[in-house]
C-alpha cells in the first residue's frame, strides 16, 4: 500500500529554486510545474546543501549548489556535475505534483513529475 504525505505548495517554491521541509530532512527544487525532492545532505561530507534555513543557492534553474563546498548537482537526476565530488548524486526521494501541491510518497516515481 502506497503511503503519501503533503510537504508543501508548489506555489512556495520559487521557481528555478528550492525550498526545506525540514521536517523531514529534504529539499524541494522545482522548474515550472516540476518538482524534485533530494536528502538536504550534501554526498562529499554529509552535511546540509544550505548555508542558512530555506535559502538554497540554484543557478538558471538547472543546478543546485551546496553551500559549503560549491558541488554543483542537476535538477533532474541530483547528480553532481561540477565540485568535490563529481559523479556522486544526492538522495532522490520520490514526489508527485497534485493540484500543485508537491507530495512526497514511498512509492518510486519517475523523479521529476
């Protein structure tokens, strides 16, 4: 049985950005009416990709940037193109958009809905 739990209005999102849920340790990043969710922790030294709460540094709405060590990962797919280390990728957690509201399920989805 799939389980599935609202995290936030895509709305909140800014667009070509990325927003906490703190609650449950993930960042929402999102491109128009497409959302991606990864683990908030950042695969060269396990710690957040933000400097500050709920800002994250994104760049033309294609990459996200850790704040501590300028790994650069894709929107898509969370893997690091640029930055200490290339070719690692951060946690996907699976998402859904739903009458634009961004769903976090257990159920693995096609990333980027």
């Amino acid at each position: 049985m799939m389980t599935a739990t609202a995290r936030c209005l895509l709305d909140d999102i800014p667009d070509g950005g990325g927003k906490a849920v703190a609650e449950a340790g993930i960042v929402v990043l999102r491109r128009g009416d497409h959302a991606w969710a990864y683990r908030n922790l950042c695969p060269h030294f396990s710690i957040p990709l933000n400097y500050e709460p709920d800002t994250f540094w994104t760049y033309e709405g294609e990459h996200l940037m850790c704040a501590h060590h300028s790994a650069m990962f894709r929107f898509e797919d969370g893997m690091c193109v640029d930055g200490p280390c290339v070719g690692a990728a951060l946690t996907r957690v699976p998402v859904r958009v739903e009458q634009r509201v961004v769903v976090v399920s257990d159920e693995d989805a096609d990333g980027g809905v």
